[in-house]
C-alpha cells in the first residue's frame, strides 16, 4: 500500500505557470528598469533588471511621506484593492492601506515593490533572458535578500526618494526590512519588522528544504527550464504550498477550524479527504494559479541564506548600526518564527523599544490578518 500523498486532480491550473507575463493586464502596477547591471552577492550580474511596483497617495514635495511596504514569500506588490485584471486577488494588507487607515493615503505616499526574483512583474526566472527569446528558467542567478534590498534602493532613487518614513515588512520582507536598515542606515526614518529574524534558523531551513525538493523532484520541473514546455512543476509547486501552510497556522487553530472531521461526504477510508486536507488543497490550488515554480524556489533560497551578520562582524555588530525607531513585533502563537527570534532583534537593535506581541489564533499567517494590532503599531511609529 503506498503512503506517498496524493495530489487531489485540480482544474483549472495552468499547464507552466501562474507568473505575471508581458501582454498580460497591468492593472495597477507600474514598472522601474535599472540603468546598468546588479552585482550580485554571491557573484556576477543580473542584467536588464525590471521591478514592478505599485503606490498609493501622493509623493509630498519635500519627498519626505514615503512608506515602504515589504511583502512576504508569496506576497506581490498588490498590498491594497480589489482582485481585478492582472491582480488575481485583492490586496494582502488591504485594511492598512487607504484614506483614514494606519496607512492614511491622504498624509501618506505608500510603494509597495514585487520582490526581485518575484512572478508579478518583477524579473524572475519567468521573465525572458536578455538576448535570447526564452525564459530565464534554470539559468536565473542565485539571489540573497541584500541584492533584492540593492534593486529596491534603485528604485527609491528612481523615484527621488533618499529617506523612508517608514519601512514594514513581514515574514520574507521583514528580511528585507532588516537588511534596508542595515545596508541604508541613513534612508529609513522608522522601522517595523513582523514575524521575522536576524537569520534564518535551523528549523527554517529544514521546512525550506523540504518545499524545494518537492518542486524539484516533479518530473516536470526540468531543471527549471519548463516556461517553454507543455506542463510545468505545478504537482510539486502544490505540494510545496501544502506543507508551507501548515507551518503558516497554528495547531489549534487547525485543530478548532477541523478536526477530524472528513469533507462533506468524502470517506478518508475510502479515498476520500479529511477537511484539513480539502483545505490545503485549496491553497494549494490558488497558489499554483498565481505564482511560479521558479520564483518559489529562488525566493526560497534567498531566505534560507538570509543572515543580517554575513560579512559584517556577526549579528550584534549588524544590528548595532541601526539607527531608525524601531518597533520588532512577534505572533504570540507563531511556531515557523517564533517569538525567540523577536526577542534576539529586539535586544540587539539600540533603537527598538521591545518586543511587542501580537495575539493570533491563526500562527504566522497572524502579521497579514490581525490588522487591527498591527495598525496601531504602524501608527505609534508614523505618529
């Protein structure tokens, strides 16, 4: 009797990828292009760079109201509004951001960056390979979360903007949050960092590990050169989403919301699914209409190697050149980073006044949901 998980059939996915392509709507997103070549950490370049982004109210025109949103592994620039053409689902902090919000739009001018290596219109290994007519895939350079720091500075600069009055971010951009305080000490007036960590830990890494080898062992994945086949690695893009999503919850929760309880009049006995697993499948399917293989596992890989200490004297020495306000805010009920991590950003960054704690049934996934307590946060910050 075989125990490896089967994928429950899904339709409609696509056959390669859920990425954003050229032709596609552009909804709200407008587009920066870097003038020369990124050097990248690990070594050689990334030419013909391009970072989707989208904005909210109005740049002042002392360029001094700019807030910087950092999304998370599968986040993408849509921080704020409705599902719609080229935006397959509304805003991932939507209650934040508007007129009268935590990020009040009349006061406020809100960027909001697709993540270098990102599907939604940033450069990825989705995105065509300058000089040839193909996809990046396989070939896209290995990045880290300082190189995806150094394409959002470009794109600061490119919209004038030499100081943030704040920078947030959570999970994946509170990696990047921290490593904008760190890199630019000078360019960020405030700091908010959520369910994030100095380095990424042990634990983390074996998770990491686990999703990539799932994408990665689907036959379909070809190294990662699929975007000009047939099918892509959405079995295992799938997967990978499934056992992300259980880190991203807390038991309890899971255990209150399901149970044991099997999926309307399916039979677990019999071939059938258990609601918890109807449920992953869910989020699996939604992901894999919107996202990409290869952009997971690149993302993936920059946060595994993220550590704010790599080649600067170690955490403690990093963390003590930050010189912004800095609130670090930790899910009570977080078991993928849990509050101990919090703790360590806190005591090791002068200006942090803190740990506070975010009370959430609902695990990791309690930065994007409980707005309410996050708001107040980004209101003692901004006030």
């Amino acid at each position: 009797m075989s125990t490896v998980p089967r994928a429950r059939p899904a339709a409609p996915l696509p056959p390669v990828t859920g990425a954003w392509l050229d032709g596609d709507p552009a909804g709200r997103r407008r587009w920066h292009t870097a003038g020369a070549p990124l050097r990248l950490e690990a070594g050689g370049e990334l030419p013909g760079l391009r970072l989707a982004f989208e904005t909210w109210g109005r740049l002042a025109p002392d360029r001094s109201n700019a807030v910087l949103v950092l999304h998370a592994l599968t986040g993408d620039s849509h921080v704020a509004g409705p599902a719609g053409p080229g935006h397959p689902t509304p805003g991932w902090w939507d209650a934040l951001v508007g007129p009268g919000r935590a990020l009040d739009t009349d006061r406020w001018f809100v960027v909001a960056p697709n993540a270098l290596g990102g599907c939604q219109g940033s450069t990825g290994p989705a995105s065509p390979r300058p000089g040839t007519d193909r996809a990046w895939g396989g070939a896209f350079p290995f990045l880290t979360q300082r190189d995806q720091v150094a394409a959002e500075a470009g794109l600061a600069d490119a919209l004038g903007i030499e100081r943030w009055a704040l920078v947030v971010g959570g999970s994946m951009g509170g990696m990047r949050a921290v490593e904008w305080a760190v890199s630019y000490p000078d360019r960020v007036g405030a700091l908010l960092l959520l369910a994030t960590a100095a380095s990424a830990s042990a634990e983390q890494i074996a998770w990491a590990e686990i999703q990539l080898g799932a994408i990665r062992g689907d036959p379909h994945w070809q190294g990662g050169d699929y975007h000009s086949a047939g099918h892509g690695p959405v079995d295992g893009l799938g997967l990978a989403r499934r056992l992300a999503h259980v880190t991203y919850r807390a038991e309890a929760e899971l255990q209150t919301r399901f149970g044991r309880a099997p999926q309307g009049a399916e039979d677990p006995w019999h071939g059938g699914r258990y609601q918890v697993g109807s449920y992953l499948d869910h989020h699996a399917e939604k992901l894999v209409g919107r996202f990409d293989a290869g952009s997971y596992v690149v993302l993936t890989e920059a946060m595994n190697a993220h550590d704010v200490g790599r080649g600067r004297g170690g955490t403690r020495s990093a963390l003590a050149g930050v010189r912004a306000p800095t609130l670090v805010a930790g899910v009570d009920s977080d078991r993928l980073y849990p509050p101990y991590q919090q703790r360590e950003l806190a005591a090791l960054i002068p200006s942090a006044d803190g740990v506070r704690v975010v009370e959430s049934r609902y695990g990791h996934d309690g930065f994007l949901i409980e707005t309410e307590q996050v708001g107040r946060l980004v209101a003692e910050l901004l006030r």
